[in-house]
C-alpha cells in the first residue's frame, strides 16, 4: 500500500540545498512538518467557510442564514476563533502524518513474515495516530465556544477561553465532546490512509510534476469529502456538546437524541450543513494532501 509512483523531477526553483531540511529534522521528523506547514495552509485558506458550516452544525439554519449572522457580526469578528485551529489542527494533521509514519514502521516490523496483511497493519497504524491526536482535543472545545456568537461576550480569545475553563470547571471541562473526537479519528484515519494508495493508483498516470499535484489533490479531496459526509452527524454532536459550558456531561446518545428531536426527527436536517462540509473539505483534504506530498517531492 502507498507504494510511492516514479518521481518526475520538480521544477529546480523549488528545491532546497540537498540535506539541508533532512539534517535539522531526520527522516521521521519531516512528516510531522510537512503535515503541519500542509495543514496552516489549508486553514488559512478554508477558514471563512469553516465558520459558515460551523452555524449550520450548531444551529441548523440554511447556508444563507449562517452567511448573513456572520455578516452582521462584522469583518472584524470572520477569523475570530481562528488560533485555536491553527494550533489544534495544524499540529493533529502533523502528528497524524507522522505518527502514520512511525507506527506503521514499527508495526510493519513487528508483523514481518506473520502473515498480516500490510494493509491491516498500516490501517491499525493509522486508527493508533487517530486516536492520540484526540489529545489536542481541548482546542476543538476553544474554538467552538469562540465561534459560537452566543459566547462572544464571555470569551475574548483563545488564552481568556482557556484560563476561564480551567480555572472555573477545571481541566475536564476542556474535553468536553471527547467521545465522538474519538469515534471519528480513529476510523477516519484508518479509511483515508487505506484508501489513498488504492485510489491514487487508478487515476491517470502522471508524467510531469503538475499532473502529479492534480492526482495527490484529486486523492486527498474526494477521500476527504466522502469521509467527512460519512462522519458529519458525529461533528454535529461534538458541535452541540462542545458549546455547551458548565452542567452535566451528557452521553454522545443523550446529546444525538437531542438534535434529533429539536430538528424534527429528521434525516435532512440532521445533515443540514454536510453539501458544505462535503465541498470544503474536498478543497481542504485536497489541499492537505497535494502541499504534503510536494514538500516531500521538493525538499
């Protein structure tokens, strides 16, 4: 799986001094790198939207109504909440492209001539990366409680939503909605990097360094989209958990139960939100996984 097509040579402009990046970081250490430089990217570019959609999942309104409360809240507030994911989720693609890495290799060590297929191994080595970025969990909570305008009053920023937090529900409060960040890492994780060999292989093969940027954004965005549609109503739930402040930890089945009833019992409105998550994240996996695997072309 992953097995790496034949490189057509980059454009020398792009190249840095041989070695140079290797020395500093090592072999292991550049794909948590190049995840997280490939991830800021992304979110740099996607966030606006991310805010659109997040309405949506909290709220169920129309992707015309969560467009106009964020044009009355004002230009100054569209990147409000905007650290919070470029800490979280630079750094979770980071460690989910690094530690895909790591575990795989020891893994794959550990099954050699057991018979294990290598796909079982780096899917399970991708479920392993999954489950430990759900440690940075707590910015998750952050951002949602920035971006929901209900808090605009009571939270300033990111460092303010985190010492309030801390100091006023303690540490537990900031994983908040840890259950479903659990339920979707894991077998997310396991999908997309099972599927990306695979799929990459059966589109067009690539003979100049453009066309293999088409290929690795193809791969990455249709891959993102459909697991994104996949695991929408588990964002919902974190969504509605994660904005809540103070009060009873209610179970992912309380808090599901919940939106379904305040939505009508309704399937449609359940997913209210997804055809936006779905495009955004076929720009954004796109995105993700094209700028990675430049930089490990290029550097």
């Amino acid at each position: 799986m992953d097995s790496e097509p034949a490189r057509t040579p980059w454009p020398q402009t792009a190249l840095l001094p041989a070695g140079v990046l290797s020395s500093r970081l090592g072999h292991r250490g550049k794909h948590y790198a190049f995840g997280y430089i490939a991830a800021f990217t992304n979110i740099v570019v996607t966030f606006p939207i991310q805010k659109v959609l997040f309405r949506q999942q909290l709220h169920g309104v129309s992707v015309t109504e969560a467009f106009l409360q964020l044009r009355r809240d004002g230009l100054r507030n569209l990147y409000r909440g905007l650290l919070p994911p470029l800490l979280q989720k630079s750094t979770t693609v980071g460690i989910m492209f690094g530690l895909y890495q790591d575990f795989s290799g020891v893994l794959l060590d550990l099954a050699d001539g057991s018979g294990v297929p290598e796909l079982a191994t780096r899917s399970f080595a991708a479920a392993l990366a999954g489950t430990a970025e759900a440690t940075l969990a707590p910015f998750e909570r952050v951002q949602t409680l920035l971006q929901d305008h209900r808090h605009y009053g009571r939270f300033n920023n990111t460092v303010h939503t985190f010492r309030t937090l801390l100091s006023d529900y303690g540490v537990r409060e900031c994983y908040r909605g840890l259950v479903p960040i659990l339920l979707r890492n894991g077998p997310s994780n396991a999908l997309f990097f099972g599927l990306r060999g695979p799929i990459k292989e059966r589109l067009p093969e690539a003979n100049s360094w453009i066309s293999h940027m088409v290929n690795d954004f193809v791969c990455g965005g249709v891959l993102g989209a459909a697991l994104s549609f996949m695991f929408y109503p588990l964002n919902v739930v974190k969504s509605r958990a994660q904005s809540q402040v103070g009060g009873e930890f209610k179970s992912i089945r309380t808090v599901l139960l919940t939106v379904w009833r305040e939505r009508g019992c309704s399937l449609v409105m359940l997913f209210r939100g997804a055809h936006l998550n779905y495009h955004r994240s076929l720009l954004s996996w796109g995105i993700i996984n094209a700028t990675y695997e430049m930089l490990l072309k290029t550097i």
